[in-house]
C-alpha cells in the first residue's frame, strides 16, 4: 500500500508547508501573552484566568454574567497574521460546533465579538485533563480504553451523521472528566462532507491542495499527501487509531522529532510498528483493532466510527473482531477457547466415530446458549452500575452541585435508555438548572424531555407526576392539573416501580417514602436501600439513613462503602470516637480507598486532634493516586493550626491555582501570609516578611478583581482588605444561609482581629461556632466546613 515519492509534493514544499505554519502559531501565541484582557472587553463575561492558547485563538476560564456560571471562553487572537481565512476558519469553528449537541462533544452555549471586534464563543467548562495527561495520572486498564475511546467514536459519530470531519483530533482536544468521560472540542480544522443545507456561506473547507492541515504527529497519509479531496470520516477513524496507539504503548507510530517532511514522507509509506512490539503484553485482537484503525489507504480502515466502536465493543465481550483475520482456526479458536476440554472430548469421539456430529451439534448449541447467557450477565452487570452511578448522581443533584453530574446523567441517559430513572435525573437536571439560574425557559425544558422520546420506557404515572411538579412551579395550572390526574390513576405496583417513583418528585421527604415502600414491597432490593440511605443523610434524617445503612453492610456488596457512610453519619450526629472505629473498621477492607482515611481525620479534627487528622489526610492523599488537592486542602487547617504554615500556604496554594483567584482558599492564604509576614519580620526576617506580605496583596488584588461580581465574595474580600467594611458584611448575615452566616462571620471576625479590635473578633468568631457547621452543608461528599474549626481555635488565641 506504500508509494513512490514522485506521486506527492517534494519534500522541500512539505518542509516549507510545516515551517510556515509553525512561524505563524508562533507568531499568534506570542500576542498578548501574558496580560487578561480588559473587564469589559467581552460583553457579558468576566475572565477570571487563562487556560491555553493555539494557532488561532487563546482560551480563557470565565464566569457569564447573565448565569453566573463558569465557561470556557474561546477569543480569536489580536494580531495583524489573521488573515481572511483564518476568521473565516474561527467562524466556521463556532457555526459547526454549535450545530454538535452531543454529551462528549463541549457544547457551545453563546457567541459574540469583543468590544475590538474579535469573534470569541462560550461553552461548557469541563473540569478534567487531556487524554495524554488522563493516561499518565489515571493509568487506565485496556477495558476502561477501550470504553473512553468507545465514547469518542459516538462523539465522531453524531459529527460525522452532521456531515462534519475533525480533521485534528490529537490529546489537546479530548479532556476526560473526573467520571472518565471524554469530551471532544475545538473544531477549529473542521471540514465539511457536503455543504450543510443552510445559507452559511464559509466555504465547506479553507485549505486548498498541497496544503497540510492538522498536527503532524495525528495526520494521516491523505493529509500528509496534501489532498483535501480525499479527506472524510476515514480520515478521523485513522487520528483515533492513532491516539489509541499512543494512550496504549505511550509512543506514536511517527514521531515529528526528526525532520518534519521525513516524519510526513514516513505517514505516507512506513508501515506503522506493532503496538505488541513496544508494549508485549498488549492483547492480540486489540493490536488488530488499532493497525486496522490506522491502515495506510482508507479503504483498508474502518468505514465508520461505528464500525471502530462495535470492534471494540466485541473486544471488550471477548468476541471475535473484525479487525483479525477472519481464517476459520481464528475464530473456532475465539468461540472455544474456554471449552478445550470439551473439545478433546468431541475430537475423541469423533475419530471413533462415536456420535461426533451429534455432540458436536449439541456442544455448539449449548456454547451459544453459554455466550446469550453471558453477554446478558454483561448487560445485566453494567446496567447495576449505571443505576448506582445514578443513586449518586442524584444525591449530588440535589445538593445543588449541577455542573458536577451533567456530563454523567446525559452519558447514562443515552447509553442505557431502558433506565426509566435516567430519564426522570434528565428532566430534573434541566428544571434544576433553569432554577438556579433563574430562566424559565430552561425551566421549561424539564417537561418536555419525555416528549421528544418515542419509547420512553417509563413506569406509568411515573413521569407525569413530575411533570407535574414542574408545571405547578411554572404555575401552569391547567397542565398541571392534567398530569396529576394520570398520575394518579396509574400508581406504582411492584418494588422497583415504587423505587423509580422515588425519582419522579423534587420533594426529599416524598423520595424517601417511596424508596421506603420498595424495601417494604422487597426487602432484597438493595437498589432501594441505597437510595433511602443517600435521601435520608441529605436531609439529616439520620436515624432513618442508619437503619437503611445496616440492611446495605449486612446484605451489600463491598460492605466498606457502608461502613465508612455509617461512619459519616456517627460524624454528623457528634459521635467522633464511634465514627472513628467505623472509619477504621472500613479501612481494613481490600476494596477500602482513601475516603475511609479522608473521613477518618475529619474526625479527628472534630475531636482536635490535629496530629492524628494530618496522619490521615496524609495517608489519604497517598491512596489518591496523584489527585490529592483535597485531602491537602482539608489538612491545610490542622496544619496551620499546629504551626506549620508553608504546608498550609501551599495547600491553599494549590487550590487557588485550580479554581482561580474568588475562593475561600485565597481568603484563608491572604490571612495566613499577612500573619507569617508579621511573624517573619518578629524573628528579623524582613526579606521573608516582605516576600510574604507581597504574595498576601496579590493574592487579595486578584480575588478582588475576580469576586467583583459575586455579591458574597466581594464583600469578604473587601472586609480583609478594608477592616472598616467588615460590619458591612456582618449586616448582610441576619437573612443568609447557615453557611454564608459561618463564612461571614468568621471572615469578618479575621478582619477585626488583623485591625486591632479583639473584643469584636472574638464575638464574631463565637458566631461562627454558633452556627454548629462542622461540615460542609453543600458539599457532595463528606466534607469539614473550615471556617468553624478556625474559628474555635481562634477563641483560645483570644481570651476574654
């Protein structure tokens, strides 16, 4: 399939091609490269950090004003390279892009241009890492590959149903999530199959022949020949064979480190090396599965993205695969090799002439009843999981943390679409979200969720007496009304009916006596426990949650999780040195993770014992496989309390770099430096009081600047710079939540104490401990709130 160098363009011309394009990127990133632009450049946004920049735009972290919720914001670059067509590329990348609504493709939310007329786009911000990064810090087995790249394939898919080739797919552009589902972005590069039935009038590609477009180390052979023409879907299916091979072996086939017209000369001609050459222990259908993905001529590749996942798909239920030779001894040796005594047996009496067709028959028959059987366990298996994974998400719904379970509801909502109950989360998830931001319309979406499916598999009355819910809160009465009545005439009958019911309300107290009646109707639908257990804990109805929690231990698999939710209830009902024998009890367990030792030192805190808590988060963040910046910042308290302020400093440190400048961790460094500073300059280390007094302004500059529209924020950054305006905040706290009335108060109290007025301090931090918040209200996990455990410290440096 190789060919000869005269039928491409000369390796200078490609050589010219590749250094011109890395002359302009270069020129392109150098703009602006380190200042934000300015507050009121980008109507209707407010940046608050930089995350990366390429050939044509620069990407920001921001916060939309009108939502008040983070995005991701793509501006084109100022610089006098930007040619005609590379507006019209960055325009064509937000016309295309917004046309993909897809749960692994990054959604376009808003577009617009900047004050100095330069095109920019919003959308979602996805907290996670670049597929690179995600292999080197996750590690992932072939079987968790193989269903993140699964994922991506329906992501090309649906592009592809849209007529719409990537043409650079590469780790930059597909970020994994904290639930390892991938999220494919920046169609920047993007060309059309066929013109799109619209008025659009940017043409269906920007490249002409003998133009190279995409990154050298994914092209492949009909990008690097230079030929537009031939570019399709194919052309992606071979990037993604590509990025297999690489997340795999930790290489690609061709490297650009040499020459680059050498690297584009070795795409069109090498045979790629055998990914089993690098890695032996790589399985011999999965190997076939990638060098079809990234054969030289398309033909010769997967057709489809499709047909790339349902290959992989039967690699993962050990079928036989496509992508292997399709010889006989193959796949006779795929179907049987689990029987090879069965086989003797028939081969025995066949060459005896015993009856060797008809056990023959009959053995091939029961193995196909055994492969039914199995690959029905299979299903039966994953959808358990998704229905736990769903228990999850929802207690994280409803304790108001929407951005954290989206991308994982609409995933399960799609890929198991028989789970009533993913479509009831769904529902919720748009009305919740129009809730939280104030938008009826998207409020309004909720409802008609169940409309725009054909079969919906719900359980009868089920959705309708959400809907009902929904429509009351819109004040619809009428279409309330009418939703009620079904409902009403179609009750719940079995235990898993009464379960899903569970999800068909926005009423806690009314979800737990639904998944109460499932354990009444089955007492073995452990499915039911869990979701009475999870409620329950939500909304501090303990006793009730430890009744559900004791049926999970005792009849559950992996009773650890149990043991240590039990410990957390012990936590929450003040019972420290029982919740620390069960935390400990849970960390014995082999399946026992670092939240056994994470909960294990929130005890301890609770009990101030501040040496035991640093052990455990200590030990927790070991255990936490490289994603620790939690269990650091919880140990950030006992640290700073016991003396050690650069741990602490550098804890806060961490977190302030990962969720920008508007936080409570940039709050807490900003008092924990002013204090070293003081304390440096007492010892005679002014160079080290000056250092840290500076760090203190900037960090307190950049909070003030990012917090400038959150009314809370604000006005807790404003106090510790300006001591005066902390009875500004005070008089805010008489109608706030708990939680705001905890920060407040004990903010306010530092700001009193950095000014002088102890006797004020002091009264504002017994407010703080008033408020009995020693955990965090809002939190999806188990979490400490640090302010109340601050605060008690600071009554005993502040005696009367």
């Amino acid at each position: 399939m190789g060919t000869s160098t005269k039928d491409h363009p000369a390796d200078d011309s490609s050589r010219d091609l590749v250094e011109a394009a890395a002359r302009e990127a270069d020129a392109l990133a150098s703009v602006c490269k380190d200042q934000l632009p300015a507050a009121d450049e980008i109507p209707g946004f407010e940046i608050t950090a930089e995350l990366g920049r390429g050939g044509m735009g620069v990407v920001y972290e921001a916060i939309q004003l009108s939502t008040k919720r983070p995005v991701a914001l793509k501006v084109m670059l100022t610089s006098n390279l930007a040619s005609s067509p590379t507006h019209k590329r960055f325009q064509r990348e937000i016309e295309w892009a917004a046309r993909l609504q897809h749960p692994n493709i990054v959604r376009v939310l808003e577009s617009g241009q900047t004050r100095t007329g330069q095109p920019f786009y919003a959308m979602d911000l996805i907290h996670g890492t670049s597929l690179d990064g995600w292999r080197t810090t996750r590690n992932p087995d072939d079987c968790l590959v193989t269903q993140v790249f699964r994922q991506i394939c329906a992501a090309l898919r649906h592009a592809h149903e849209a007529d719409i080739v990537h043409r650079d797919l590469k780790p930059a552009n597909i970020l994994i999530d904290e639930q390892d589902v991938p999220h494919v972005l920046d169609f920047g590069l993007a060309k059309a199959l066929a013109p799109p039935n619209s008025t659009d009038k940017v043409p269906t590609t920007l490249s002409g022949p003998g133009r190279v477009v995409g990154t050298l180390r994914y092209l492949s052979p009909e990008q690097a020949d230079g030929s537009s023409a031939c570019v399709d879907q194919r052309t992606d299916v071979y990037a993604l064979g590509i990025l297999l091979f690489e997340v795999l072996t930790g290489t690609v086939p061709f490297s650009n480190e040499e020459d680059p017209s050498l690297c584009m000369r070795r795409i069109r001609e090498d045979q790629p090396p055998r990914p089993s050459r690098i890695v032996p222990r790589i399985n011999r259908d999965l190997e076939a599965i990638v060098l079809m993905a990234i054969e030289k001529h398309p033909s010769d590749r997967y057709q489809s993205a499709a047909d790339f996942a349902d290959d992989l798909l039967r690699y993962e239920q050990g079928q036989p695969v496509l992508a292997r030779s399709p010889s006989a001894f193959y796949w006779a040796r795929k179907r049987l090799a689990a029987h090879r005594r069965a086989i003797a047996t028939a081969a025995l009496a066949t060459a005896l002439g015993l009856g060797g067709w008809w056990i023959g028959a009959t053995w091939y028959g029961q193995r196909a009843e055994q492969q039914r059987a199995r690959e029905q366990a299979l299903h039966e298996h994953n959808l358990r999981q998704a229905r736990h994974k769903l228990i999850h998400a929802q207690d994280v719904m409803e304790a108001g943390q929407l951005r954290r379970v989206r991308a994982i509801i609409e995933t399960l909502a799609l890929q198991y679409p028989e789970l009533p109950e993913a479509w009831l989360m769904l529902a919720q998830l748009r009305f919740r979200d129009g809730q939280a931001q104030g938008n009826t319309e998207l409020m309004a979406e909720g409802p008609t969720i169940f409309r725009q499916l054909r079969d919906y598999p719900g359980v009868p009355g089920a959705d309708n007496n959400l809907v009902a819910e929904m429509y009351t809160i819109l004040r619809i009465p009428d279409m309330a009304q009418n939703c009620a009545r079904f409902a009403a005439a179609h009750p719940p009958e079995t235990a898993d009916d009464w379960y899903v019911w569970s999800y068909a309300t926005l009423d806690a107290d009314q979800a737990a006596r639904w998944a109460a009646q499932a354990t009444t109707r089955d007492p073995t639908n452990m499915l039911a426990w869990e979701r009475l257990a999870r409620v329950c804990a939500r909304h501090d109805a303990y006793a009730d949650a430890r009744i559900a929690i004791a049926q999970l231990i005792e009849h559950a698999p992996q009773p650890a999780r149990w043991i240590a939710f039990d410990a957390e209830i012990r936590c929450r009902q003040g019972d420290f040195a029982a919740a620390i024998e069960q935390f400990t009890h849970a960390a014995q367990y082999a399946e026992a993770n670092f939240r056994a030792y994470r909960g294990r030192g929130i005890a301890y805190l609770c009990q101030r014992n501040y040496t035991a808590a640093i052990a455990d988060f200590t030990r927790a963040a070991e255990l936490a496989n490289g994603d620790a910046i939690w269990e650091r910042y919880f140990c950030a308290t006992p640290w700073w309390i016991t003396g050690d302020i650069e741990s602490a400093a550098q804890a806060y440190r961490s977190v302030r770099g990962q969720r920008g400048a508007a936080s409570y961790a940039s709050a807490r460094l900003f008092i924990l430096l002013t204090e070293a500073s003081q304390q440096y300059a007492d010892q005679g280390r002014e160079e080290d009081a000056q250092a840290a007094l500076a760090e203190a302004n900037e960090v307190l500059a950049a909070a003030r600047v990012v917090a400038a529209n959150d009314t809370n924020m604000r006005m807790i950054f404003n106090c510790l710079g300006a001591p005066h305006t902390a009875h500004e905040l005070v008089a805010t706290l008489e109608d706030a939540t708990k939680e705001q009335q905890c920060a407040g108060y004990y903010y306010a109290a530092e700001a009193a104490a950095m000014s002088g007025e102890r006797q004020q301090a002091r009264d504002w931090f017994q407010k703080t401990v008033e408020t009995h918040l020693m955990f965090d209200p809002s939190a999806p996990t188990f979490d400490p709130m640090n302010e109340w455990h601050l605060a008690l410290w600071r009554l005993e440096q502040l005696p009367e």
